[in-house]
C-alpha cells in the first residue's frame, strides 16, 4: 500500500505541474505580479500604504492593499529576482512551490499519524494526496496557502514525534510568516504541552521567528504594518453565517461583520479550553483539525482556497464522516474556478463580471459550507473518545 501512496502523490504532483504550465492561474496571481512590481518600484512600505493595481491584458483593477505578513515581502523580492535570473514567470515558482508543499505535507501527515498513535487509513491517505482541492489550489489557484500549512503540519509532527519545541515554535512561526492563520491553532498547541518551561519555549521562539521575518517593515511602521496585516477581512457575504445575514438584509450583514471575526476566534479558543479539559489526552492532531473545520465554518470571510486548509486533517477520520465534505469541496472548487475562467481554464478572474453559472456554484458552496458544520461535529466526537 506504501507504494500506491507515493504513486499518487506523484500522480497528484504531476497533473498540478501541468497545470502550472498550462494555465495563468486566478486573480490572485495578477494581485502577487502587481506586489512585486510595487516593491521593485517604490518599496514595501509603499506597498501597504498605496497597494498595488493589478492588470488583465487591457484592464487595470482596483487597488488593494498589501495584507500579508512583512516577511512576504522578501519572500516577493525573492521570487522576482529567481523569476527575472530564470526567465521563469513568477506564477510558475509560486505554484511548483505549493505543489512541492502538498508532498511535504501528506509526508508530514502520515507521520504524524505514526507517532501520535492514529489509526493509519489507507484509503484516507489516499484521499489527502490525490484531493482535487490540493490539486486545484496548488496547482491553478497561485497563493501561498499549501505553503503555510506545510509549516503548520511540520510544528505539530515536531511536537507530536517529541522533537525540539524551539523548532515546532520555529515552524509556527514560519507559518504564520506566510499568513497569520496559524495564530488560530496556538491556544491548542499551548494547552497541550504539558510544562510552562515548554508552553514559553514554543511561544518565544514562534514570536522570535515572527518578527524577524517582519523586520524591517514592523520597525519602520508598526501600526501600518499590523492594521494591514491583523485588520484584514476577507470577501464576505459568500459563505455561512454572512451569507445567512446578507441575504436578511445589508444591516444585517453589516452587524455580522463587527463580531463576526471576534466569534470565530471566541470559538476556537473556547474550544480548545473544551478538548483539554473533557479530553486531556486527545492528540495533538486531532484537536487541531478540530479547531480548523471549527474556524472556517464560523469564519466572516472567505475566499475558495482557504478549502485546502481541511485537507490534511481528513485523514483522521473515517471516509463515512468526510466523503461528503470531500466530495462537495472538489466539486466547489472545480465549479467556482471552471465558472470564472468560463471554461476555457487558463484565467480565472473573480475581479470580472460574475458568469450566470456562479449562481449553481453559490448553491453548492452554501452545501458544502453545511457539510464542514458537520465534519466539525464528528471532529469533536472524535476528540472526545481519546479521554
């Protein structure tokens, strides 16, 4: 069975490389082509002042200001210069790199799993490397997302397999380095390292690495920087609760978004004071995919790669809990991604009038949004058996 896993992450590999090659991706890369010109321009600080103006064959967009970590902004140089020495356009690195990530992350599960003592499900493996949201994020969509959740899975393997805590922290921080997402899993980390003297270790390293990546930026700027960075809010209105509220009415949805944010993080922390006291010895795992399906069915905001944040955690569960889950969530992203390219699957651009199919693909995200509610009630069931 060893050997069918490793053929399908190769396989999955290999259909994301020929959509690298294939394709342009989403309007998220125009957004990362037009930070890097920025950058290369004006600097970084310009950047989360001004933003930056994307541009579609004869069309420039809307502005928008830089929301990611400072330490994306070297990462941006970075990528420019590898692009400009190589004649390799950027998007093609940002996605091989998100390709290559789902490789160490399925590694990363399975390892997981074996030292945490889970039940290794083949099949469940299987579905984790060949899943059509991976293969359709990392290999179309062009973000960054498969990369923070690679850092994110090598912290909890880390701690799990009883390595150094100061390099899980270092891990985290890394994560949160590429997006600050992270920062939701670390009230369930914390809780269940079981000394102080840990707890402070991971905490100082994961903020020591944080900051470093931030500098000079955070130095140079702070309130700049953390208000572009921490006050970022997703496109809301398409998915859950704001969904519910919008069509209530706009005060509505306006009301949501004040506290919708401070609910899902409210819930997530709750939740992990919950496992560690009704489960102490629920895996590290196990309490993290619980606090991932939790947030994103309360989250306030969304956008259709934030999918591949579940991915991994599937793999803890039995097929008759997530086949559903799994089988809308592929079907949304393919839908949402083939409606905005109009089919032809080389640009997919969201910024453009919406096509009369996105109708069907709100229909089934709202499904599939009511099926990750459910997969976080199993998740919670699960926890709660390891007592």
């Amino acid at each position: 069975m060893k050997r069918v896993l490793m053929l399908a992450v190769i396989v999955a590999f290999a259909i994301k490389l020929a959509l690298v090659l294939a394709t342009y991706g989403t309007n998220d890369v125009l957004f990362w082509e037009a930070d890097i010109r920025k950058i290369q321009t004006d600097g970084g600080l310009a950047l989360y002042r001004d933003g930056a103006v994307p541009r579609w064959e004869d069309t420039e967009y809307r502005a928008e200001r830089f929301n990611q970590p400072p330490f994306m902004m070297h990462a941006c140089r970075a990528g420019g210069a590898v692009a400009d020495a190589s004649g390799v356009p950027f998007r093609v690195w940002l996605r091989v790199t998100g390709a290559l990530a789902d490789i160490g992350t399925f590694l990363l599960v399975w390892g997981i799993l074996r030292a945490e003592r889970l039940a290794l499900n083949p099949p469940m493996l299987l579905a984790v490397a060949l899943s059509p949201v991976s293969i359709l994020v990392s290999g179309f969509h062009g973000n960054t997302d498969p990369i923070m959740i690679c850092f994110l899975l090598l912290s909890i393997y880390l701690i799990a397999s009883r390595r150094s805590v100061w390099l899980a922290g270092t891990a985290l921080g890394m994560a949160m380095n590429i997006k600050v997402v992270p920062i939701i899993f670390l009230p369930a980390i914390l809780l269940y390292l079981t000394s102080l003297r840990s707890r402070v270790a991971f905490a100082l390293s994961a903020g020591a690495v944080f900051l470093a990546g931030s500098m000079p930026y955070l130095a140079q700027e702070p309130a700049l920087v953390i208000r572009n960075v921490f006050g970022y809010n997703p496109v809301a209105g398409l998915w859950g609760f704001p969904l519910i509220a919008r069509l209530v009415s706009a005060e509505a949805l306006a009301g949501y978004l004040i506290i919708g944010k401070y609910l899902a993080l409210g819930a997530v922390l709750l939740a992990s004071i919950w496992i560690y006291i009704r489960a102490p010895r629920c895996p590290l795992f196990l309490r993290c995919g619980f606090v991932a399906f939790l947030f994103l069915f309360l989250a306030s905001g969304f956008g259709t790669q934030y999918l591949v944040w579940l991915v991994p955690w599937s793999a803890a569960l039995p097929w008759r809990s997530v086949r559903c889950n799994y089988a809308l969530m592929g079907a949304d992203v393919f839908l949402y991604y083939g409606a905005y390219s109009r089919w032809g699957w080389y640009m997919a651009n969201t910024m453009g009038y919406p096509p009369l199919s996105i109708v069907w693909v709100g229909m089934l995200q709202t499904a599939c949004w009511i099926s990750v509610g459910a997969v976080t009630v199993a998740y919670g069931r699960q926890a709660l058996k390891v007592r």
